[in-house]
C-alpha cells in the first residue's frame, strides 16, 4: 500500500512549549533585527548621505538585488527541506550562518575609498551576499516555528513571544542606532566610522543570539527522512496553485512589511529636513517600535477575542489612520506628529506581528492539498516577499525622492519636502487600504484549520 509523505509524518507530543525555549526561539528574530532591520531602516540613507551613492542607483540596485532573489530564495528554500543532520533541518543554520551573515552586514557599512563606479559595484557585491546569508539564516530559523510545534494556540504564543523580542530589537535599532552612530561620528571624526562601528556592534550581538537560539530550541514535527527528497523547486508551483491561504499571506507581506520599510526608511528624511530636527529621529524612531512591549503579551488574547480577520481589519484600520494624519499634520507640530507616529505604530506592530503567525497553517493547508510539508518551501516564499517588501523602503524612496529633486546634505526644496511628506504617508496608506481588501479573500479560519488538522491526523 503506497503512502503519501503527508501519511507519514509522525508529530511528537508537544504540549505546552516551555518559556525558556520561546525565549530561546525569540533571539533568533531579536538578531535577525539587529542586522536586518538597521539595514532595511538606515541602508539608503547611509548609501545616499555617507557613501555618497545617488538615491536613483540605491533605489535601482534593490530593485535589482529582489529580482536575484527571486530565483536564489526558492532554491534555498527546497534545500533547507532536504538537510538532515543529527541538530535537526532547520537548527544547523542558525549556527553555521550567524557570523557570515553578520560579517557580510558589516562590509555593507564600511567606506572604502573606490571610485563612484567601484563604490555602486561594491555596493551591488556586499548587498547581494547580505540578501544570500540574511536568506540561509532567515528561512529555516521561520520554519522552525512549524517543527517545534502544530498546536495554533501555542503557535500564536511562540510567535507572540517572538514577536515581542522582535519589536524590542526594532526600538533598540530605532533609538540605539542613531544614538551610537551620532556618539562614535562625533568621537572619530568621521560619520562613515560612526556607523561602521555602530553595525559591527549589531552584528556581532546579533550573531552571538543566533547561536543562543540554535542552543535553546527543538525540533519535535519528525518527517520521514526517505521522503524529504521528493520536495523540489517544483513544489513552489504546487504550493501557489493549491495553496490560496499561502498565496493571500505573500501579498500581505510584501504589502505590510513594504509599507513598514518606506514608512520607516523615509522617517529618517522626515525628521532631519521637513521637521527640522534631526535630533529626534532617535525618539521618532523609538516612538514606532515602543507600544510592541505593551501589545506583544497581549496577542493571544487578542486572537482568543477578536478572531484573525477582525484583528487583523481593526490593526490595518489603525495603521491606515495613523499614516493619514501625518499626512495632513503640519510638521512643525511635532508633538501631533509624534501621537500620529504612535497610533499608525500600534496597527503597524500588531499587524507585521499576526501575519507571522499565519504561516505555519498555511503549511498544514498546503500539506493537506499536496502531501507534502514543504516548511522550508514556504518559508522561502513567504521570506522572498518579505523581503521585497523590506526592500520597498529603498526601491521606492530611492526613485521617488529623485524624482522629486532631493539633493543630500543640502537644505531641501519644497517640491522635495513635499516628495518626502507624500513617499513616508499617502504612498503607503494606499497600500494598507488594498490590504483591507484582501483579508475578504483569506479562506482559512479557525473552523478550517481544526479541520484540515483533524483530516491530517486521519492519515496517520
């Protein structure tokens, strides 16, 4: 009697996943944001008004290095859901990928003294390899999520957590970044020192976290080791045809973290020239990433209450309003500012948070469509969009501010103030307005899932 790989998969008893193991879990996204998020908030910027790369080259080389990804994060992906080694799929990453990841991130802060056509090939090289080691981290350490446990509601805790140990490293990179970079500018004399070692000091944090986590978690969702070599790059295909619950979540995230990467990415810009007080782009920074201690312990309760869609709709709704009112708020009102900041902060961080915890059920759906659990697939898919939409922040910006005459280092024109003004709010507030849209279209709730996981069990 033939079985599928879906008949074959054994899930361990899990039970309640201990604390200490969640928090094991969580450094891993705390590094993750130490590196990627000071990268994804303060790249342009640095490319721009440090190295000295015009904001149309920057916006063009993201726009170029997603297109690489695009073909490189599946393959990673399909070879993530073949490893098998005695720490597990998904574990051995975290280990032998820290370091690399958080060198690769160092070299993409440094200034070398090249040429400007050997400075924008320099940066092409550094930013494509920090997108290839970020991905070699980041997609089995997502997947881990769905072999440490199929339980949904500790699958929302264990994200909960994670979540909330990644919105503490986004207030320490919003506040701590600025704040180092200004202190070691102002003790070498040389803003391209500052912030060289500034990432150095994220990076080598961030990569001793990762190894915390690979010490600190289990794999406990066994597969059958003879079937993994049946998941191949084919499988995307198969997962986004029969997959529409996945195929729904990678628009969210390219949507929301795409927002979340303009909004922030352009804040900086915001701060120094149309408020006039680059001082407070520390505090405007920490503003956005502060209401995620508060939420983050909430979450479960939230989803027990609230349910997906209306938790989701009511976060989005927040957002949307938030980014609004900075449209339409003076930026000399710069406490009005900061309260609209706060309230677009507090659907942004509840929204990016909830997404995350979606994904582990699109893999049961996918299985239950395929046969296959094809975690390291999905998590690859999921991964690509989230990074093109990280990289929105600069694609986006990069261009628009071009072409709206933005000079660096110089006092702005107000056809570039307004540039600014409109990238870092109205551009975005579409974007969550399309996102409300496409919750109608998310076809797994919490009736589906409990079925789907009840016919799983059936099969084996």
């Amino acid at each position: 009697m033939n079985t599928s790989l879906a008949e074959k998969i054994t899930v361990l008893p899990t039970g309640k996943i201990r604390v200490k193991e969640k928090i094991g879990y969580a450094t891993g996204d705390l590094a993750c944001n130490f590196i990627y998020q000071t990268v994804s908030s303060y790249l342009l910027f640095f490319y721009t008004d440090v190295f000295g790369i015009s904001a149309a080259a920057a916006g063009l080389m993201f726009l170029i290095v997603r297109m690489i990804d695009a073909v490189v994060d599946p393959l990673i992906g399909t070879f993530v859901d073949k490893t098998n080694t005695k720490y597990g799929r998904f574990r051995p990453y975290l280990l032998y990928g820290a370091f690399p990841f958080a060198g690769v991130a160092i070299l993409c802060f440094t200034t070398p003294a090249f040429s400007d056509p050997m400075k924008l090939v320099y940066a092409y090289i550094t930013y494509i390899l920090l997108s290839i080691t970020y991905s070699v981290v980041n997609i089995p350490y997502a997947a881990l999520t769905s072999a440490i446990t199929q339980d949904n509601k500790e699958v929302v805790s264990l994200t909960s957590v994670r979540m909330l140990f990644s919105n503490t490293g986004g207030l320490i990179v919003s506040f701590g970044v600025p704040l180092l970079a200004g202190l070691f500018t102002n003790a070498t004399g040389k803003t391209s020192t500052g912030w060289q070692i500034t990432m150095s000091i994220m990076g080598v944090l961030g990569a001793l976290l990762l190894l915390y986590s690979f010490m600190n978690t289990k794999e406990r969702v066994q597969i059958n080791h003879s079937e993994e070599a049946k998941v191949n790059f084919k499988d995307i295909f198969l997962q986004l045809k029969a997959n529409r619950p996945l195929v729904i979540v990678c628009f969210f995230f390219i949507l929301n973290f795409g927002v979340n990467s303009i909004v922030n990415s352009v804040g900086i810009y915001y701060v120094t020239y149309n408020v006039a007080r680059p001082d407070l782009v520390k505090w405007y920074g920490l503003m956005g990433t502060l209401p995620a201690l508060i939420l983050m312990p909430l979450m479960p309760m939230m989803y027990k209450w609230m349910g997906k869609k209306k938790l989701l709709f009511t976060a989005l709704t927040l957002k949307a309003i938030g980014l609004i009112a900075l449209f339409v708020i003076p930026a000399s009102m710069v406490p009005l500012v900061f309260a609209g900041r706060l309230v677009a902060a507090l659907g942004t961080i509840t929204a990016g948070a909830f997404t995350w915890a979606l994904i582990p059920e699109t893999i049961d759906y996918g299985e239950y469509k395929t046969g296959k659990r094809a975690s390291g697939v999905i998590y690859a898919l999921v991964g690509f969009f989230f990074k093109f939409g990280m990289a929105i922040g600069g694609i986006v910006p990069g261009l628009i501010l071009a072409n709206f005459g933005y000079v660096a280092n110089h006092a702005q024109t107000p056809t570039a103030l307004n540039g600014i003004l409109v990238t870092m709010t109205a551009i975005p507030a579409v974007f969550v307005i399309i996102e409300l849209v496409a919750i109608y279209f998310y076809n797994l709730d919490e009736k589906e899932h409990k079925r789907v996981l009840a016919e799983l069990k059936a099969r084996g």
